[in-house]
C-alpha cells in the first residue's frame, strides 16, 4: 500500500510539473542553456505545453535512455555535410543524453534511420536537387525514416539548425546564447515535406557580435562577414576585395605621378587625388589596366565566382569624372552610372565566355544611383545602396529622402527602375546609427517591409551592414537574430516576425522581457511621423533633449548671505539654471524600463540588460554636459548671479562687489562640480568598454583603454576622439 502512494504521488509530481515542446510536444523536465546562469524561477504557467503522446506513426529517437536510431550520411560527404551530421549528433545528445552513431549510406539499411544530405535511401525523384540548389533543404518523414535532404554545400547543415529550431525546440539566438530543451523521450509526429529554398542567394549581416563561436551558419548567412570555415558551409566569397575596389585597381599611389590622367577630372580642372579618388572610366588605358589586373587574379583564383569592381569611397563618390569623354557618355546614357555600366560590362565580356559562373558585382552608389539606358551585361551584378533613405518608415512609403544624392527619385523608385534590367540585384542596406552607433536606431517596423519590397523587386542578394567595427549597445544581437530569419523567409507575416523578436526577449533578457519591448515599441512611436537617417546624431534628432535657455527667473531661496557665504550653500539646485533641461522620454521612460527588467532578470540576463542601459546613459550625457559642461557651469552660474544682483535683494550691493562674488562663486563651483561631467563619463565608457564598444562612431580610433591619451571625456561622446 505504501508503495502504492508513493507512486501515485510521484505521478502527481511528474504531471504537475512536466513542460512540453510546442512544436513536437515531447516532455520538457528541465531547459538548459549554453553560456548561462539558469533561471531560479520555473517557467511562466502560458508557456506549458501539452505532454507528448506518443502515437503509432509517431517517431521517437530516444527514450529511457535508449535509441534505435542512427544518423545516416553519404558516404562521399563533403565536410559541410559531415558537420552536419555530428551537428544533429551532438544537439540531440544535450536534449536527451543520447548520443546516436553516425554510419554512412555504404551500411545496410534499416528501419530507424535519419538521413542526412543526398543519401542512397531516397526514392527516385524524391528530391529535385536542381531546385534545392546549393543551400535549399526538405525536412520530411518517411514511415520511421527521417530526411533532412540538402546538398553538401550549406543545405545539410542548414536543415539540420532548421530540424532542431522547429521541431525539437532549440533557439540559436546570439553567438554567446543558445536554448536547449532537456528532454527525456524525444521525437517527432510525421513530418509532411517541409521544404525551404532562400528567397535571396546571398545574405549577409556583419554586427561583430554575429561573428563568433561560428554562428552566422546557425543564422543561415552565407556573406562575406560569415567567417566560419568550409565545414560549416563556408560562404559566397569575393575574389580581390568586397567593395570599392577600384581604388586598389587603380591606385593613386601607384599611377598618378606618372598617369594623373587615370583619374576623374574635376570641375576646376584638376585631377582627383587621393582616398577616395574616381578613375576616369572613360579612358582606355585604365580599362586595359583592370582586365589585366583580373586576369593576374584569375591565374591564382580560377575557382572565383564574384569579383567588385566598383567605385571608390569618400566625398568623392559623389564626384564621377567630368572630362569630355566622360561627360558624352553620361549625356547619351542619361546618367552617371553609364560610365561605370559600359566599363564594367567591358571587363565582364572579356572572360564571360572562359569563366562562365564568374558574376562582377558594382555599385549603384551615389552619383551612379539612377539607372542608365545601358543595361548591366548578364554577369554583372548591380549593388544598389540605400544609404540615403528614411529608415523609420518602409520603402515605397515614405516620399522624404533622408539625404538626396544623384538621383531625382526615391531610393524605391530607383530600386525598381533597375530590377526591370537586372535579374542580378543585389542590395546594400543599413541597419544602425555610423555617427553614433550607441544610439536608439528605429527601423525595427521597416527591416521586414523592406526585405518584401526587396524580394518584390527581384532583388536577390542583401547585405545588411550592421556595426561592423564595434560592438554596440543598440540590440546588435536581436537585429542579428531577426534580420537573418527576414532574409531567410522576407515573405512571413508581421505576427511571425514580431513573434521572433518576443522570443527573442523572452529567452534573452529573462521575465521582464516586455518592458524591453515597450523600450522598442516606444522608439518606434516617437518616430512614427518622423524621417530619420542613419547619420542622425543624438543631439539633433527627435531623441535629443530640448533645453530652455530663455525663462530665467531667479529662485526665491537664494539670498545675498548664501552667496556671501558661497562655500557653504549648495550650488548643485542652481546649476541648470539658464539651462532647463528636458530629456526625450526615450531616455527618461528608458532608464525606468531597463530598471525594472533587471529586477526580474538573473544575473547573466542582467548583465545582458545592463549592455542596453547604456543606450540611454549615452543619451543622458549630452544632457548632463548643459550642467555640468566645463562652458556650462560658467555661464549658468554666471547669468544667475548677473539676474540675482538685478534683483531688490542684489540691486544695492556695490559693483566691485558683484564682480569679485560672481568671480568667486564660479571658481568655487568650476572646483566643487567641474569633474562630475567627466566622471561620468569616464564610469560609462569605461563600462562600455567591458562590452566590446571600442568606438563610439564609424571612423573613430579605436579605443581599448579608458586610459587612452587620445580621449577627452570632459565633452559630448561624439567628441571624446577624433575621427581617425
């Protein structure tokens, strides 16, 4: 009898706190986490799930410690395919602690099989490897055989990511962060074909911290900032340079003393020199110049399948070529690109014919933006840059052009003008703030609208340049997470992506998660009719604060004895005094939701939390500098006691009086309070620094020490370094 209630209590137990997979429903004893403190809490009671039962045609890999399966791969595999397979090996040992051997297609068959790749134990036809292409996969069952059919380029082993993600409930969500369900029985309910082909063909997204620990392969991101090697799929790799190229094909260094004409002639009549200078793309001797130098690099790269030749960075992008070659060409072409067109397609049909799966990738770029009657040849590849948009509404919507620069048009309507002669597209887009990348950037409502508008547009490669040379504070792994699912799937619905971005919070910052949101739903709204670009500064943006200067009144408190007597009173009420400073609630409301999402959050989670909160403290530092500024605890003190000795209380006492207290009361407050600015912002940067945020700003020096002799951390965070 005693045996008989200890077991029913022990049922109890189990089915009292039993969780389940949403997507499989197997049982859920427990979650574990890569690189994290577990949480001390269980988890909320809407996020239990119904136990998995168990079914006739249902597949189970593991249970009680056993498993009758075994992961099949071929057995010519590629070492992307072989990475696959002990992929799948591995994750399903930390789920269940079963480890399930690897054999190859040369074993006889059996009953229990996953099959990972194009194995012998398809049936004819079973997968259109042709329409899979490279990096499409299927996910289906078979009786008791699993398939997770894709080539052995990335289409094994991004099934593989895909098959743990959506059916047996594991989240890749940041290179330093992973969830991973514990489970005693695990399996699967017959799987009809799932098949997946990416919308774009290349897919990049270069936040540093998406660089790590091998993670963009988990991200499905095949671009050139995926550095993870061939065994993890590698990536589409360009030959000779990514972009701006032309500037090391035809360098100022190398050819202008003797060549100055290979250069772009300016306006004035010079000839550009320097970073950033334009070739003249007219001149025959550059063109001959450039296919030799392709060639040279084909003899060592035959295998190349993308090489740039595109124009150089700098102000002078901005500047083509004004030489009378040049200018005929962009009168008959009706634009600037036409230079570029007609050179670019000159390369790409001298070795069409003996490098047939060679692409050349150009800019559409500033000055060379709008379209021009010469159509790109069939191996070239057309990268049109969104630099100059709005990125708080979506494309095609928002009329409003943040910075206009070579075109009549709008960044949409000059997208489209080029899909209807290239069916190579590819895009270049911006994900965050180059002049202070620690700022709030709003385009979480356009990043899937736009991925849409891409794919409508026949676009089928973008890259999303992220902080590619610091980390930052501004959510770089959310975007991270959410930008590779739209370039993977740009056709989801807005409740699948938002869903993606709650999990995300969920999982990553713990149960305060939706005060994160509110943070982000709110920066969206303050935006809602508002235009904002990617060189938006903090000081002059809708997130900036707004100060008064002009209601100066003095304070009735304050008397003649206490300024006598300035060492003793306290200034600190005083100081903002023709400087009334109010903060943008993105940064107010901020500090209060970061706050209470750390009281909910463990301790790992609030570290994470922590990394946000200096997005508001950024902010705050410009507010603090119109107190406690070196210039403004002067002129604050200075015009309180000029209007206080207009005052009945002040209007009698003695000129040379006046002079020598307001002398006196400035230098005691310079010396009381002229470090509180500086200390400020030497504890936020230094904590910043802890995180990987060496720079502040696209071009600013690196910075690894608080230390540094080069910053100055009495003023704003836009000018703690030059630019480099």
């Amino acid at each position: 009898m005693k045996r008989l209630i200890c077991a029913l209590l022990a049922l109890i137990i189990l089915f009292g706190t039993v969780a389940c997979s949403p997507e499989t429903g197997e049982a859920v004893t427990d979650e574990i986490t890569t690189n994290q403190i577990e949480p001390e809490t269980t988890e909320d009671p809407e996020e239990t799930e119904e136990p998995f039962i168990i079914k006739e045609d249902s597949l189970v890999f593991a249970q009680n410690n056993i498993s009758e399966y075994t992961i099949i791969r071929p057995e010519n595999s590629t070492d992307a395919n072989i990475k696959a397979a002990t992929e799948l090996q591995s994750y399903i040992k930390k789920i269940s602690g079963i480890e399930i051997p690897i054999n190859t297609d040369a074993e006889p068959a059996s009953e229990y099989e996953i099959l990972v790749g194009y194995t012998n134990r398809s049936a004819e036809d079973q997968f259109d490897t042709a329409r899979l292409g490279d990096e499409g996969f299927v996910i289906e069952t078979v009786d008791k055989k699993l398939f997770i059919a894709g080539s052995g380029v990335r289409g094994a082993i991004y099934g593989v990511y895909t098959f743990l993600e959506e059916y047996l409930g594991c989240r890749f969500y940041a290179s330093d962060y992973e969830k991973i369900p514990k489970r005693d029985t695990l399996g699967v309910q017959p799987i009809e074909r799932n098949e997946q082909i990416p919308v774009f063909e290349y897919r990049d997204i270069d936040f540093v911290t998406s660089r790590q620990n091998n993670f963009q392969a988990k991200l499905k991101a095949n671009g050139v900032y995926n550095n993870t090697p061939a065994e993890y799929g590698g990536k589409i790799e360009y030959i000779g340079g990514f972009v701006h190229t032309l500037e090391n094909w035809v360098s100022v260094k190398e050819y202008f003393a003797d060549h100055p004409e290979y250069f772009a002639l300016n306006e004035d009549g010079t000839r550009q020199n320097g970073w950033g200078a334009q070739p003249c793309l007219s001149n025959p001797d550059v063109l001959n110049l450039v296919k030799e130098k392709v060639r040279s690099l084909l003899k060592d790269r035959p295998d190349a399948k993308i090489i740039s030749i595109s124009q150089p960075d700098n102000g002078t992008a901005q500047k083509p070529c004004m030489c009378p070659d040049c200018r005929k060409i962009y009168e008959e072409e009706g634009a600037f690109a036409g230079a570029q067109i007609r050179f670019v397609n000159a390369v790409a049909e001298e070795f069409a014919a003996e490098y047939p799966d060679l692409k050349f990738d150009t800019l559409a770029y500033h000055h060379t933006r709008s379209i021009c009657k010469t159509p790109p040849a069939d191996n070239v590849i057309i990268r049109f840059c969104t630099i100059e948009c709005c990125f708080s509404h979506p494309l095609g919507t928002c009329k409003d052009v943040y910075a206009m620069a070579g075109s009549e048009k709008t960044i949409s309507e000059d997208i489209s003008d080029w899909a209807k002669v290239s069916d190579k597209l590819y895009v270049w887009d911006y994900t965050t703030n180059y002049v202070e990348s620690v700022a709030f950037f709003p385009n979480f409502k356009v990043l899937l609208q736009n991925a849409k508008f891409f794919a409508d547009n026949h676009v089928i490669g973008v890259y999303e340049e992220g902080n590619f040379y610091s980390d930052t504070c501004d959510f770089s792994e959310l975007r991270s997470y959410i930008m590779a699912k739209i370039l993977w799937n740009p056709y989801m619905s807005e409740e699948e992506y938002w869903g993606h971005i709650d999990d995300f919070l969920r999982d990553y910052y713990g149960k305060g998660w939706k005060y994160i949101r509110e943070y982000i739903d709110l920066g969206q709204k303050i935006v809602e009719d508002k235009h904002f670009g990617i060189h938006d500064r903090f000081s002059k943006t809708i997130f900036a604060h707004k100060v008064d200067r002009v209601n100066r009144t003095v304070p009735k408190d304050l008397t003649l004895d206490m300024i006598r007597n300035y060492k003793e009173t306290d200034w600190s009420k005083y100081l903002d005094y023709s400087a009334k400073v109010e903060e943008c609630e993105l940064v107010t409301r901020g500090f209060e939701l970061f706050d209470a999402a750390m009281e909910k959050a463990t301790p790992e989670q609030a570290k994470r939390i922590k990394k946000l909160r200096l997005i508001p403290e950024f902010a705050h530092s410009y507010a603090l500098n119109e107190v406690y500024g070196s210039n403004a605890l002067k002129d604050n003190v200075i015009n309180l006691l000029y209007d206080f000795f207009k005052t009945d209380a002040g209007k009698n006492v003695p000129m040379s009086e006046r002079t020598e207290l307001t002398l006196a009361v400035r230098n005691h407050v310079e010396e009381k309070y002229g470090d509180v600015y500086e200390n400020y912002n030497r504890d936020l940067y230094s904590r910043a620094l802890e995180y990987g945020l060496y720079q502040i700003y696209e071009g600013m020096p690196r910075v690894e020490s608080i230390d540094d002799p080069g910053l100055n951390l009495g003023t704003t965070p836009d000018k703690w370094r030059p630019r480099g």
